[in-house]
C-alpha cells in the first residue's frame, strides 16, 4: 500500500510541473525511463528516480552533440572504482569533450575535497568553483540547448547508488534556454 501511496505521490507532482511547465508529462516510473533517447519531437517532461538517475543521464551524456553544461553541488570521481556509475558519468563528460562537444561545468567549492574537479581539467574540461561567499546546491544539466535535466540527484556514490532521489528530464528549448541563462551568470561571475 506504501508503494502505491509513492508512485501516485510522484505521478501527481510529475504532473503538476508539467502543468506548471506548460509541456506534457510523457512517462513516469519509479526506477525506468523513457527507452529513446528524447522519446519525444515535442515538448515533453520525463520523471526520473532513484536508480533510473543513472542511465537516463548516461545515454543523455553519450548523445548530446553541441553542448553539455552542469551546475552540480557534488560531482565525484573514485579512481578505486573505474566501473561506478559516478565514474561513468565523469567519463561520457570526457568522451563528450574529446568529440567536440562544449561542457563546462560550475561546482560548489565543497567539491574541493574530490578528484572530480582536478581529472576533469586534467583531460580539458572547463571546470570553475562558485566561490566561498555561496553555496550552490544545484542539480542541473543543460544538454544541445534543448535537454534539461534538474532534481536532487547529486553526482555521487549516495546520490545514484543509495538515495532517494527525484529528477526530471525536460526536453523544451524555452526552458533549456531559461536554464542556460542562469548557467552562464554563473559561468561568467
């Protein structure tokens, strides 16, 4: 009865940001996502949690083509474990990169205590700290100007393995262009 009382909890606050949004809610799963990449032509909000996080950002990652930009709170990197997810992520950034794609990424300067930030320069990656006077508890990727994803999933081993997370995946230039003006204020400070 709890599980249900859960998954009608989250369909009705997927539907409620699509309303607010003004896009159509077209998928919603507790631990699935839409199977193609995008799903849709159209506008369309895809609600995201706990473990299906991972691989909907990862093909995400692996397909954007123009642009990736994050604003993350946490993005963590485990050189003891190449095959986690959260290394995987760091990963589909670099090969991102490295086939041409504009990512830049803005972290909170907690981070400062992980290697993410230091093998993201190492291998090219534009990578800035926020600075000590704000804390930015940000969950935010912009992908190809077109692709929003935003929620409460930190880029971590407890955000993607072990918490209760929930995220949305927008697909809707007016929003991803919302969203890429509030990532270049902070880019630019």
């Amino acid at each position: 009865m709890q599980s249900k009382r859960k998954l009608l909890l989250m369909f009705l606050v997927g539907v409620f940001i699509g309303i607010v949004l003004g896009v159509e809610v077209v998928h919603f799963a507790e631990t699935r996502v839409c199977p193609q990449t995008y799903c849709v032509d159209q506008s369309s909000v895809i609600a995201v949690s706990d473990r299906g996080f991972f691989p909907a950002v990862h093909e995400a990652l692996q397909n954007a083509k123009k642009s990736i930009h994050i604003v993350a709170f946490e993005l963590k990197y485990y050189p003891e474990y190449p095959d986690s997810s959260q290394n995987l992520i760091v990963e589909d950034l670099i090969e991102a990169h490295e086939r041409g794609v504009d990512v830049k990424i803005v972290m909170d300067e907690y981070a400062n205590e992980n290697t993410a930030f230091d093998y993201l320069k190492e291998n090219g990656i534009p990578v800035k700290y926020d600075g000590k006077d704000v804390t930015t508890h940000a969950k935010l990727a912009i992908i190809d100007g077109r692709v929003v994803i935003l929620g409460s999933t930190n880029f971590s081993y407890y955000g993607l393995e072990r918490n209760n997370e929930v995220d949305v995946i927008i697909i809707a230039e007016h929003i991803a262009d919302y969203f890429e003006e509030y990532f270049q204020i902070l880019w630019n400070r």
